[in-house]
C-alpha cells in the first residue's frame, strides 16, 4: 500500500512517500518526511508512553511492515513460554479426540523493509493492563511463562483485531480413563503467526494425554498450518527452547 498522506488500521506493508498515520485499538503511530532521505517516528501507546525515532533511508519512501507477533515482549522480554488457561476446561474420555479453537495473545510488530530485509523497529501490546507472568512448575525448575485466560471460540473468524490470535488445538486421549485440560503450555518460538487485514492466527498445536514411563503427562507438539494468509516476520531472536513437559492433574 502507498500513500503520500493517509489514516490506516490494518496489518499490512505500507510504502510512504511524506507523512502516514496509524490507529490500533488505542495506539497510534505518526510517520513524516522530515528530510531528503529522513523520517521522522512517533508512537503513543494506550498508557500515553511516547516513543520517538529518526529513521534514515536509502530512498526517498519509507516501507513498513505491521504485523502480529508472539506476546513475548511486554511487560519484559524474559519468557519464551505461553501458558494459555482455558475460561471453559475440556474433558476427553478414554481414547477420545477432538479439535477446539482457543485465543492467545499477540502484540503488534513494527518492521523496517529495505534491501530485501525486514528489521524490527517496535512492537507494542493493546492491552498491556491484561500482560503478566506465571511460573509452570516448581520454584525450584518451574518455566516462567507468559500467561493468559483462554477464550474457546468457534473458528479463525474469531480473532479480536490486534489483541489476540486463533489457535487450533488437536486433542487426543491416550490413556485409559477420561481426563479434564484446563490449561497448555508451549513454546511460543515454536508458533508461526499469519494475518489478514486486522485478524490473526498461528500454527497449531497437538496435544495428546499419555503416559511417559510412569507419568501421565500432555505432550505437546507444533504443526504448521495450510493457509493463504500473510506470514508476520520474526521480530524476537529466535532460540532453541527447552521443551516442557505437562503433568495431568
């Protein structure tokens, strides 16, 4: 999309020419053609902290890519987990399946594009009065997780525009007795997240109830998705995590 001077809000790749402006659920974001090859960067997020950048460039436009991404950055950068508690738990009798759509929180990405590269210049939460954390686990070992109540809804459609994302759950019952979930934890590293104008999604997960030599546990697995919707880039350093493994209570 290219404009010399226009109001936006949707994800997408904006090609600016002199001065643009942004709206998300409270946020906004001001870009202006200070110089030849200079813009100048302004957000304001719901909680009235401003933020400002001089952006220099190679041409005379400024390219930007505004994305989903994973909830790993606000309040602090410090888990690489999600802990998604279901308002409504799920009970799975023996050998049973079935497939559920839940929410999970996403934060906007702000992303330089240039030379064929996608650089990471902010990000910001929606609903940053809704972010905390939680330990999974023991004080001891626990993982600090991003946590987060879970809606479950009835498809992708779902999406609420730039606070949350749809994920497809696949469960499976392996064991022989009927059990309730209330509750995942994933890496979110392991989860790609995709856009269409002011929705999202992410990959799905498999979780299947088993045991684990004496242990009934949740294993949690990552399986990409099919779909024609935009891929959002990768704005925190990807890392190999430890996998968690979820205990049945």
């Amino acid at each position: 999309m290219s404009d010399s001077e226009n109001n936006f809000s949707a994800y997408g790749i904006y090609t600016i020419e002199d001065k643009a402006e942004f709206s998300f659920n409270g946020v906004t974001i001001k870009i202006e053609k200070i110089g030849e090859h200079v813009f100048s960067y302004l957000r304001k997020d719901t909680e009235d902290n401003l933020l400002k950048k001089v952006i220099p460039v190679s041409s005379s436009e400024l390219t930007l890519e505004i994305s989903p991404i994973r909830p790993l950055n606000y309040p602090a950068r410090r888990a690489s987990h999600v802990y998604l508690d279901f308002e409504t738990p799920i009970f799975l009798s023996e050998g049973s399946a079935a497939s559920v759509f839940v929410r999970c929180p996403v934060e906007i990405g702000v992303f330089l594009v240039h030379d064929g590269r996608k650089d990471s210049l902010d990000w910001v939460d929606c609903e940053p009065q809704n972010a905390r954390f939680c330990l999974y686990g023991s004080p001891e070992s626990g993982t600090l997780c991003k946590y987060a109540p879970s809606e479950i809804v009835d498809s992708y459609d779902d999406s609420t525009a730039y606070t949350d994302g749809i994920l497809k759950v696949d469960l499976k019952n392996d064991l022989d007795k009927g059990l309730t979930i209330s509750k995942i934890v994933f890496a979110a590293n392991d989860v790609s997240v995709y856009y269409k104008n002011s929705k999202a999604k992410f990959d799905s997960l498999k979780v299947v109830l088993k045991k684990k030599l004496t242990i009934e546990i949740l294993d949690v697995t990552t399986e990409p998705i099919q779909t024609d919707w935009v891929k959002s880039p990768t704005f925190e350093k990807v890392e190999n995590i430890k996998r968690v493994d979820m205990g049945i209570e």
